[in-house]
C-alpha cells in the first residue's frame, strides 16, 4: 500500500506543489495578473511550443509509435464531443449554454497538466508516449471548440462557409498545432537537428512544465470562485471525476495498460484548459463562467487525478 501511495503523490505532488507555488508568489505580489497573462503568452507562445517539438521530434516513429493508441484517442474525444453535443443541446434549448458546457466537459488541460502527470508517472518513456497524443488533443479539442462557440455565439454564427473559414484559420494560426506538425515531419524524415537547436528544444522542453504550472497558479482568480458555486461545482466534478469514470474504465476494457493507461487517463482526467476560457472571452459566450470552472478545476485537479492514479495503480494498471 506504501508503494502505491508514493507512486501516486509522486506522480501529483510536483504538479500540485508547482501551481502552490503560483499562488503564493500571487499572494504576496511577486506576480500581479497583468504581468502573470504576459508570462502566460509567454508560456504558449515559447515554453510549450518548445517542450512538444522535443518530444515529438524524439518519438521513434518506426519502432515506439503507436497508431491505435492515436486512432483510440481520436475517436473517443470525438464521439464524446459529439454524444454530449446531441444530450445536452436538446435539452438545455439555449445554445450558448449547452456550447459551454460541451467545451468545458470536452476540453482538458493535456498538454500542461497532463503532459506533467505522465512524466511524473513514467518518466521519459511516459513523455514520449504522451507526446503521441499532443496534435490528436490540440487539433480535436481547437476545432470542437471554434465550432461550439461559433454555434453558441450571443451574435450569429454567420454561414457555413465562414465558420469553415474560422475553423481552419483558427488551426492554422495555433503555434502548438504548427509546432507538432513541423517536429513530426522533421522526426518521419530522419533529419538531424544541429546540437545546438537540440540542446535549446531541451532545455526549453525541462524548464517548459513548472514554469508553466507556476503561472498557471498564479492566474486563479478566487474571487471569481464565489460566483455560481452550485453550478460550477456541478461542471467541475463533471469535468474531473464523471468524465475520467466513464472514459478510463472503457480504455482499460480495450486494453490500454502502464504508460498508454497513463496518456489516456491524462488525457480525460486533467482540468479544464486555460485556452477553454481565452476562447470563451474571445467568442464572448460565458466567459465568467468557464473561467470559474477553470479556476476550480485546476485547483481540484491535483487532488482527482491523485485518486484515480492511486486506484489505477492499487489493480496495478499502470
């Protein structure tokens, strides 16, 4: 019991500890929110793109690459995606709301906090398995949500043509997407990077995931938290414990055990996306409430997925 009790807090613990550290660094003023949403940027723009390259790039696609670990990732976020949309649309009768919704039980913060997890769990070999999953998650999770939030916009959603039009633009733009696809055709290609790109991809791939907790730490807002508790309790658990209950046992049904079980369960278990929420205040459809859900969620997170990985590990899944 002592064995698996120190797997799963040393699996949880640094990712949990990491974003303490954001908040306390909030708290007595060494980050403001101003300069915290530029470091965040910073975080998207510089941190994870150069984490994924490297993990990407050192995916052996001949011998260590599993497609049907892929297509089963695929295809789940998918049907999950679409299941929900055709529940809850029906029954909520108010797009905006059920668009939300949909987003917010769909889209998990994979490639920070779970990318994290499965490092802690595995180490590099857990990396490179997860990193598999990172241009499955960005591209499903990305287009979903510039459909969702196009259908559930206050203003019109316009015709299909120009939401095409956002869709694609929306993926072609997002440096993560742009990231994985450049470091897969460099990996598939067997090119070799100068010793000095690769020691930078790897330098930025180790500093990438605790700085990024850090100011994702420091972005919760509390305040926002007293604000629809009921109802934004109500999408947390959904988004941290009925998600991953669901999902997570039908992965181990087919199969997946150790470091893939890992990447999956990262994959349904992690909180909601910071992005969730950038989206949200962009397509201006309850942005104060994803946003709440956001901040709950990264707080709860840490404390979810360490159950669910003591469990895993207790019928020595992993």
């Amino acid at each position: 019991m002592l064995d698996i009790l120190a797997f799963s807090l040393n699996a949880t613990l640094p990712v949990i500890l990491f974003m303490v550290l954001g908040i306390v660094s909030r708290r007595f003023e060494l980050l403001d929110a101003a300069t915290a949403k530029k470091l965040n940027n910073l975080c998207f723009l510089v941190f994870l793109p150069g984490l994924l390259f490297y993990n990407v790039y050192n995916i052996d696609f001949t011998a260590e690459f599993s497609l049907g670990l892929v297509i089963y990732a695929a295809v789940t976020l998918a049907v999950m995606i679409c299941l929900l949309s055709l529940i809850l649309f029906p029954i909520l009768g108010d797009r905006a709301r059920a668009a939300t919704y949909v987003h917010i039980l769909c889209r998990s913060n994979y490639i920070m906090f779970g990318i994290a997890i499965a490092q802690n769990m595995f180490g590099e070999p857990g990396l490179r398995v997860a990193a598999m999953l990172i241009p499955v998650a960005l591209i499903i999770f990305n287009f979903a949500a510039v459909i969702l939030l196009s259908v559930g916009s206050i203003k019109e959603a316009g015709s299909t043509a120009v939401m095409i039009k956002e869709v694609l633009s929306g993926l072609i733009k997002n440096p993560l997407i742009v990231t994985s696809i450049v470091a897969t055709l460099i990996s598939v290609s067997g090119l070799v990077l100068p010793v000095w790109l690769y020691t930078t991809s790897r330098s930025l791939s180790n500093l990438a995931a605790p700085f990024c907790l850090i100011i994702l730490g420091a972005q919760i807002d509390w305040k926002n938290l007293r604000e629809n508790v009921r109802l934004v309790t109500t999408l947390t658990s959904a988004r941290l414990i009925f998600v991953p209950l669901i999902m997570v046992p039908v992965a181990v049904y087919f199969g997946f055990r150790g470091p893939a079980l890992a990447a999956l369960f990262a994959l349904y278990a992690s909180p909601l996306a910071h992005s969730a929420a950038v989206m949200a205040q962009r397509y201006d459809v309850h942005a104060g409430f994803t946003t709440q859900v956001l901040a709950m969620s990264t707080v709860l997170g840490g404390f979810t997925n360490f159950v669910g990985i003591y469990i895993l590990r207790y019928f020595e899944l992993f």
